[in-house]
C-alpha cells in the first residue's frame, strides 16, 4: 500500500489499518528504521528510547554507584516531613 508524505513529512495512514491494530487519536508508536525501510509498531504508553551514547551514559551512571545528595536537598525533605 502506498501512502503520501505532506510537506510537513506526515503520513496518513489509512483508517482499515489503525483499527485492525487498535491505533487511534493520540496514540504512540515506536518508530524505527529497519533493512532501509520504516518500521512503525503502536506502544502502550509513552517510552524512552536512548540511542548508543544515551545507552552508555546510563551504563556509567549505574556502575558509579548511588550519588550523595547535598545537605541543602536534605534539610529540605527534612522540613517537609516535619510541616506534614
């Protein structure tokens, strides 16, 4: 099936389609380029999705071990639990 791209890179896809697999208005989809082409799969509610760089930033993050926070961040919880 053919579709058409806008000028402003849109594409409409065509109604038959969405409700064959449960897509409507606001929904999200995973976009991905796959064997040089456009892969478009519906997810369930918004995700993250990090590239190389993004991977590896979170990987360092989780091997430094948990940060410590500072003493400002602390008094502040403190005084909220009290205040409650």
């Amino acid at each position: 099936m053919q579709v058409l791209i806008n000028r402003q890179g849109n594409i409409n896809i065509p109604y038959t389609i969405l409700n064959e697999l449960g897509i409507g208005f606001n929904s999200h989809l995973l976009l991905s380029i796959k064997e040089g082409g456009i892969l478009l799969q519906p997810v369930s509610s918004k995700s993250i999705c990090l590239n190389e760089k993004g991977l590896a930033k979170l990987d360092e993050a989780r091997k430094s071990g948990p940060g410590l926070l500072p003493n400002w961040f602390k008094e502040e919880v403190e005084n909220a639990r009290n205040n409650i």
